[in-house]
C-alpha cells in the first residue's frame, strides 16, 4: 500500500468458476494492486467464485435473481447489498445478467468488466465459436468499463490471440481465458492507483484518453 494512502475498496460480481476472481485475489495478496475484497456477490448458489471468497476470507454473498419478480427488482437487491460496503470499484466477473440502466448509472466510471472479444466485435454471448465462424484471424477480450449499453462502454486494455486452422471452441476459450487473467488485475491496479478513469464516455489513462481499442502495447 502506499504510504498515507488508503487502499482502494472492492465489490467483485460472480455467476460461476470465478478464475478472474482468483487472479484478483492472487494479485492483491502479492501487493500488485493496492486494494481490498469487500465482498464478493454471485446470483448462483453453486457459483465456485462464492468458495474462493470464503477460502480467502472475503464475505461471500449470494442473491437469488429468481427469487426476485423482475430484474429492476433484484438490481435493486444487488445495489443495497453492495453500497453497505461503500466501494470504490464494482467489478463483473463473469457475472451473466444483462443489468439495468439505473444500476449501471448508479456505479457510472467505476464499474468494470472483462468481455471475451476484441470488441466492438461480438458483443452478447458466444465469441469464441463466432470468431470461428466468422474464419477471423485473431480473437481475444477486453476490459471496459460498463455502459448502459450491452458491452459498449469504453474499452481500456484488450489481448489478441490467434486462431489457428481447425481451432475448437474449448481450446480457443481457454486461450483467452489464460489473457484475461493477466490483463483483468493490470487494469484494476491502475484504477487503484488513481491512474485510470472515465470522463465524457473515454477511459482515461495517465491523463491520456485511450483510443477506442484501449491502451496500446508497443
């Protein structure tokens, strides 16, 4: 942590195996993002994101999305639940529910989530068999932070990784996968450290406002 600063606070979103949690997790313990777990929230019971939380401690929360008459019903839920915390940062991973305009605008620049696509290609579901069939030459995921609009808010970092001939699915998620990891803590180490925000729908970084794609590497 740096000196006289306090660490930033985070609420992180789950609906399932919660490998980005992880490397979260494995990155704040190692002191390369200055930040806590506040909570971690997930709308499935069985979500194995819940039992990373509890093996490290964090409080692990579930919501029951069907145990709620509308979606503007369980955002609510999930709002309330989350602002006891007061975070600085919500971040989705792998959280699968469309959420509603309020709850975004609620959490508006500092809300982030990882999408598995060089976006704007491909945003919703299935990216990785829809780069297949599109026989594109590259695919990967990015970070953004989240927008009213479904995987459209302004994009901060994204990772490519080819797609060889007769590639699977499986095989290509996992790829990308293996990115996500690395790339989801960069992003949420420079939002902690003040380096990184949105202003007028552009992610800043460094006081630079990032292109479309994101950051740049070389």
């Amino acid at each position: 942590m740096t000196e006289g600063k306090q660490a930033k606070s985070i609420v992180v979103l789950v609906s399932g195996n919660g490998s980005n949690l992880q490397a979260i997790i494995d990155q704040i313990n190692l002191g390369k993002i200055d930040a806590k777990i506040a909570a971690v929230v997930a709308n499935k019971e069985n979500a194995y994101g819940l039992t990373r939380a509890e093996n490290s401690g964090i409080p692990a929360i579930f919501i029951d999305h069907n145990s709620f008459d509308s979606r503007e019903e369980y955002d609510q839920n999930l709002m309330c639940t989350i602002d006891k915390y007061k975070p600085d940062l919500i971040v989705l991973a792998g959280f699968m529910r469309i959420l509603t305009t309020e709850f975004v605008e609620h959490y508006q620049g500092r809300m982030l989530n990882i999408h598995p696509s060089l976006l704007p290609k491909y945003k919703g579901l299935n990216t990785h068999q829809r780069a297949i069939d599109a026989e594109d030459s590259e695919h990967g995921a990015s970070v953004h932070f989240v927008t009213p609009e479904l995987d459209g808010g302004p994009v901060v970092l994204q990772s490519k990784v080819p797609i060889f001939a007769q590639q699977q699915t499986e095989e290509l998620a996992q790829r990308v996968q293996e990115q996500e990891r690395n790339m989801y803590p960069l992003v949420i180490a420079w939002f902690c450290a003040d380096r990184l925000k949105m202003a007028n729908n552009k992610a800043i970084l460094d006081d630079k406002e990032l292109s479309e794609m994101g950051y740049a590497v070389g």
